[in-house]
C-alpha cells in the first residue's frame, strides 16, 4: 500500500493504533479527505482488514509497523516517515497500552508515578 507519487504541497497524516477503532476509522477519514495517511500499528498483521479498503478504493495510504511503547520503534517509524515526505501535518496519537496495578505503585518507563 505505498504510492510513489508525492507531490509538494500534499498534505500527509500519521494515525497511530489504526488496526481498529478509532484509529482505523480516523485513518480512513484523514485519506478520503486529501491526506496522504500512514497508518500504524502495532501488529502489522491486523492490516488486513485496511489494506482491503485501501485496495478497492485506491486510496494514498501507507500501514507502518508502530509500537508506541517503544522508543525506537518510534523513532525509526517517524524518521521513515519525515525522509519520504519531508514534513508531518497531522498527528493523531490513538494508540495506548494498559498499566495494570496500584497507581502509587505503576512505572512508566525510569517514572514512578504517585
């Protein structure tokens, strides 16, 4: 699902946790409204149901691996992004992840939060 034919002046979208939900439908919103849309997640393997839609309406959208749990996923992920396009005009972060436990007690990453 990648086009090569990105012109200046375009404008481009990145929607994390676009498996399903929210992000899947926002990723949708953003590519029929003119943006040229990455759509990541975590599994790439849940793209199927996406790629589909992307095929049948021949949308300019991109699905990119993305854990946003992971710092160099992300890093990798938005560098890829920023070489191809040269610019990021929307960003909808709809990814998350649980944290299971007492809130005193819960680490984010070198954080303890109170």
């Amino acid at each position: 699902m990648k086009s090569n034919n990105k012109a200046a002046g375009k404008k481009y979208a990145i929607v994390t946790g676009a498996s399903s939900g929210i992000g899947f439908q926002t990723s949708l919103l953003l590519v029929r409204n003119g943006f040229y849309t990455y759509a990541t997640m975590r599994n790439i393997d849940r793209s199927e149901q996406l790629a589909d839609v992307v095929k049948k309406e021949n949308l300019p959208m991109e699905v990119l691996p993305l854990d946003v749990t992971i710092e160099t996923s992300v890093r990798h992920t938005v560098d890829r992004i920023i070489k191809e396009s040269r610019k990021i005009d929307v960003l909808v972060n709809n990814a998350g992840y649980g944290l299971i436990g007492a809130r005193r007690y819960s680490y984010v990453g070198n954080k303890v939060t109170l």
